[in-house]
C-alpha cells in the first residue's frame, strides 16, 4: 500500500489529467537529458519564455563594457562564467578529488563570529560571505582554495567495511589578507529540478510538518530568515524561494547584479572591485530574472523508473522501516503559485520536508546561517538521484560531494538521522541492495 501512494504521488504531479503538466517526453527518462525537460502543457508563448531562461542559464557571461551589452557584466570577482558551470546539465556539482584539481561547480561560504541578532555570524570583512577565485582583468582574485581529502573506514554489521572521506580546505595566494578566524563551508551545486513545485508548497504545510512528533527524536523546523520569512532553498534553507535563489547565485558566482541585489559584490578594501566598470544597473534585468525563474520553475522532476521491480518494493518498505521517510517525507502538496497557476494544486514526491535537521558532528560546519546551526541541514529532495549517474557520470551526494555512493551519504547521517543510520548499518547485503534500488527508482 505504501508503494502505491508512493508511486501514485509522483505520477500525479507529472501527468495530472486535470492539469495537464506532464513532464516531456511523456513517461521517458530521457538518458543524459533527464533534468532538461519542461513540464508538458505549455503554450507556445510558455515555451518561449522557458527556452530563453534556458539560454541565459547556459550564457558565459563577460567582463564589460562589451559589444554585447546583454550578456556583460561578469565579476569583478566571481567563481564561474554561467548557472551551467555549476550544474552541468542541471545536475549535481562535483569536488576536486586531488589537491592540485581547481573547484569547478563547488564554492566556499564563509563567515567569521557576530552578535547573536545576526544569527551569530557575519560576513567575513575583507572576503564576503563567499570565496572568489577568479577576477576581471585589473581585479585580483580572493585567492586559491586547496581541498584534500582525509579517509576513514566504517565496519557494518556483516562485516562489510567501507572507506568514508570528508574534505579539509587551506588557502593559497589570498589577495586581501589572512582569513584569519574563519568558518568555511564547502558547497557542490545541487540539482535544479522541480523546484518550481517546491516553491509552490505552502508555509503553512511546512509549519505543519515542523509542528509534528516524529519518531526517533526527529524534529524538523523551519529557517527563519530576515522579517521571520521562512527559508526552503539552499543547503540550509537560507533562502525563501526560487527567485531569490536565483538573484543570490548571480550575485554571489558570477558578480552579475539584479533587482534583488544592485550593489556589485564588493568589500570595503577590495578597491579595484568597487571602482571597475560595470554592465548596467543591474546587470540582469526584470524581465531576464523572470525568464530564468521561468525555466527553473517548469523544469519537470523526472518519472521514477522501475517501480514494481520486486527489490525496489521491497527496499520501499525498508525505507520506511528503517525511518528514513521521518525526514524524507514523500508526500506534499501545492498551492496556489502567485505566477505560475500550472504548478498548483498538485500531489507531489519529492521526498524531503524542505525543513532543516540536525545531521550530527560528522557533516557540521560549524557556519550557522539565520537560525540553522552549525550542524543543521536542509532535507534535501531525493526525486531524480537515481539519474545522478547518467546525467553526471559519476556519484556525489550531501552538500560537499564528499560521498561517491549512497551508501557512504547514508552512513554519514548523525544526530536526529543516526537510529535510521544504525537500522541500515545492521541490515544484511541483500536487504542494504534492495533500499538503494528503491532510492535509485526514485
């Protein structure tokens, strides 16, 4: 029965008769293209707002003035060229795995101590909240983050023994200064689909499921942000919707300005930063903001694959068994989206409560952000992880790619996550086989 509404859930949010949102090509998984399709039923003038959001998440961005006046703008410090850099075919990023190895889809937050009215950080005085290695010509870069990881082994209960990693990150050729005192938090880019759906979710549902007793002393809540908005994007949930998502990454990867956010991303003692030419104020206008929302908004999470092979329902049961659906709660609801009306009133499965949860000493960073701790987490969605391998080619989970396979992000999982962990960690090679088959049909 639980399989049933399982499955039954995310095949209403992809093809509800009623709506008229199927995902495109109907049903198809679609190979390396599974995370580029537009939900179905839109108009031919939706379809041209969601191609040249496409186009402008795939722009290189340059450095201006350029002949090009749209497309200029980028820095003065920045991480990459274009959205796509970081979610290559709006997949996950990916780490360095060696030290020489630049940091191409993953990004350094940082922050140094605060007072506790602001959440008990604040941007680092000369480097921002986000390391920047690259700048225009004139500008000198932040500097060179290294990342090294360090291994150690876990033993489960049949004997099997399997290597974890997690990253320790050094700082070359810094331009402003020591770090001094810093918090980092190394971040891969997340998957971008369906997140129109969960941008249509209501607080209220979310408030709900923060007010639940849960089993085995999971408790979910929601990030408060600035003004009390709620949070629901990001890694910690630091932001309260897609389009200011959106305006955050611009800023904060490319330098590229917009009505959320008009200053360029200067500090004080970055002098040739604030003094370098810009590409209009702002840089991305209304109307592209709203084209790039657009086409994130009606990106279609993918179709489960496989979902009555006799492992995955199987492993379907051991999932819910072993308490991992506490957090990654396969059921929500839409609501009315103030902007786009095909996104309402839909069943969905995206499996998280898009609440954050404390994840344990193991995967902390010790950077609070708004009212997330240093060890608090946003349940990230499972719906299309399967795909990582064929979209991406290769595995990395949790919010710094330090696991290569589910099993070693599961084995991660601490603090309200750790008696759903150990439920894993006892169970046989077969019954461990058949809970990752359901979580790669998903």
């Amino acid at each position: 029965m639980i399989r049933r509404i399982a499955v039954g859930l995310l095949l209403i949010c992809l093809f509800p008769v009623a709506r008229g949102v199927a995902a495109d090509p109907p049903g198809g998984d679609a190979g390396r293209d599974a995370f580029l399709q537009p939900v179905g039923g839109l108009d031919e003038v939706e379809r041209e707002r969601f191609f040249r959001g496409r186009s402008l998440f795939n722009q290189s961005w340059v450095v201006a003035p350029a002949r090009d006046e749209r497309v200029d703008g980028l820095g003065p410090l920045y991480n990459r060229l274009a959205c796509v850099s970081c979610h290559a075919r709006n997949g996950r990023g990916l780490p360095p795995e060696s030290p020489g190895e630049r940091m191409q889809s993953m990004l350094l937050r940082l922050s140094v101590p605060g007072r506790a009215g602001e959440g008990g950080v604040r941007p680092h005085p000369a480097y921002g909240e986000q390391f920047n290695e690259e700048g225009i010509p004139g500008v000198r870069p932040e500097g060179r983050a290294v990342l090294r990881w360090v291994e150690s082994r876990r033993r489960l209960a049949d004997g099997s023994v399997v290597r974890l990693r997690r990253p320790r990150i050094t700082f070359q050729e810094l331009g402003y200064g020591p770090l001094g005192r810093v918090r980092v938090s190394p971040r891969v880019g997340q998957q971008v689909v369906g997140m129109g759906l969960l941008d249509a979710v209501p607080v209220t549902s979310l408030e709900a499921l923060a007010a639940e007793v849960r089993p085995d002393g999971v408790k979910g809540r929601l990030n408060r942000l600035a003004g009390g908005l709620p949070g629901r994007f990001g890694h910690k949930a630091n932001m309260p919707d897609l389009r200011a998502q959106i305006a955050g990454a611009f800023l904060g990867d490319l330098g590229i300005t917009s009505p959320l956010h008009p200053q360029e991303n200067c500090q004080p003692v970055q002098v040739a930063c604030r003094n370098a030419p810009d590409g209009g104020r702002p840089e991305l206008g209304e109307s592209e903001l709203d084209d790039v929302e657009f086409y994130l908004a009606h990106l279609a999470a993918p179709a489960r694959r496989n979902p009555d092979a006799p492992a995955v329902r199987r492993g379907e049961a051991l999932f819910a068994a072993a308490g991992c659906g506490n957090c990654h709660r396969p059921q929500l609801h839409t609501a009315a989206h103030p902007r786009f009306p095909r996104l309402a009133g839909l069943a969905i499965a995206p499996y998280s409560d898009l609440l954050i949860h404390d994840m344990g000493l193991g995967l902390a960073d010790g950077r609070a952000d708004f009212q997330a701790s240093g060890r608090e987490w946003r349940t990230p969605p499972l719906w299309g992880i399967g795909l990582t391998r064929t979209v991406t080619e290769v595995e990395r989970y949790l919010h710094d790619g330090r696991a290569r396979n589910l099993t070693e992000a599961i084995l991660w999982h601490d603090g309200e996550a750790r008696r759903a962990r150990l439920r894993f960690e006892r169970m046989g090679r077969v019954e461990r086989s058949a809970l990752l088959a359901f979580v790669e049909s998903l």
